[in-house]
C-alpha cells in the first residue's frame, strides 16, 4: 500500500514572490515603454532587450514558484522516499529506521521554513508544523547541491504529522528487532 504525505504549502514564500515579480514587471514596463514608444532605435533595442531580461526573470520565476510546492514524502514496498521541492530527493528501506518520534526542535524560528541541515548528519524538510525524527541505522547518501551528505537523522514536517508518525510506526510494528521510540 502507498502512503504519500504532503509538506505544508509555502504561501508565505510563494506570496512575496509574486509581489516581488508584479512589482519588477510594472516598474520595468513603466521605466522602459517611454523609450518603445519615443525613443530612437538604439533606446527601442535597449528597451526591448530589458524587456527580454524582464520575460525571462518571470518564467524563471514561475519555474520556482511551481517547485516551491513539490514535496512530498512516500512509503511504498518497504521504502521511504523523501522529496523536498528542487533540493534533493532521498530513498532509504524501511529496515534502515531505527526510531520515529515526533520532536519540537529549538529554535523554532530556525528550522520552520524550508531546508535546514547542520552539514554533517541532519536534514530538516518544512514550510510549518510538527516535525516527525527518523533516526537510520545506516547513513543514505543525499546530494543538497553543493554539498553530499551522509543523512542519519530526517526532520520532516508535513501536513498530515499524526498520520506519517501512525504509518511509520505500523509499518516498523512487525519487525522482531524493532527500536521504536514511542514518546510521542
């Protein structure tokens, strides 16, 4: 059976984006349609040159804006795969966690939005929420570009925190060796 758990939307992210493009798209229309309109062929070839630039901010923009929102973390066929918008995406078997729990990291502030790792063994995945530790027995290998790191700790905060923590922890129930912490 699959069970897929989404990360929060990052409205908060996505709406100062889109302010920041509408305002750059108006200020630059305002700024160089003057020179389209009045200007000599030199000011039209710089003008519509700032307006290619201007184009291409915005796709390059919108791009962003879509793989803001594409995160999600699945348990299938006794594995867990993590994917956290363009950053980096995980697979690690089930058999490798030694225990789920639910944690309230310190400060909270810093490690609520987006990526948070401290480069040696942590990888913390949020847009908001409760976050759920799973602790590996093994490191997995996960490129966050620049950088290659051995994963032994994911924190994850998804919208549906009680339910991940649920499926996890039946998915580990049946194992004779099973480390679980259920401190919840």
């Amino acid at each position: 059976m699959i069970h897929r758990f989404e990360f929060a939307d990052a409205f908060w992210f996505r709406f100062v984006l889109r302010a920041i493009v509408i305002s750059l798209t108006v200020f630059a229309i305002l700024s160089l349609y003057p020179a389209v309109v009045h200007g000599t062929s030199q000011d039209q070839q710089r003008a519509i040159f700032g307006l290619t630039v201007l184009a291409a901010f915005i796709v390059t923009a919108s791009v962003f804006a879509v793989a803001v929102n594409d995160g999600h973390v699945t348990i299938v066929a006794g594995e867990v795969q993590i994917r956290f918008e363009a950053f980096f995406t995980a697979r690690f078997p089930l058999a490798d966690v030694t225990a789920v729990r639910q944690i309230d990291p310190r400060p909270r502030w810093r490690y609520r939005f987006g990526l948070s790792t401290n480069l040696d063994d942590r990888l913390g995945c949020s847009h908001g929420g409760r976050f759920v530790e799973i602790e590996l027995a093994r490191p997995c290998v996960v490129r966050v570009w620049p950088r290659t790191i051995m994963v032994r700790r994911y924190w994850l905060a998804v919208r549906e925190h009680d339910e991940l923590l649920a499926a996890l922890r039946r998915e580990l129930a049946g194992r004779p060796a099973s480390h679980l912490d259920t401190a919840a």
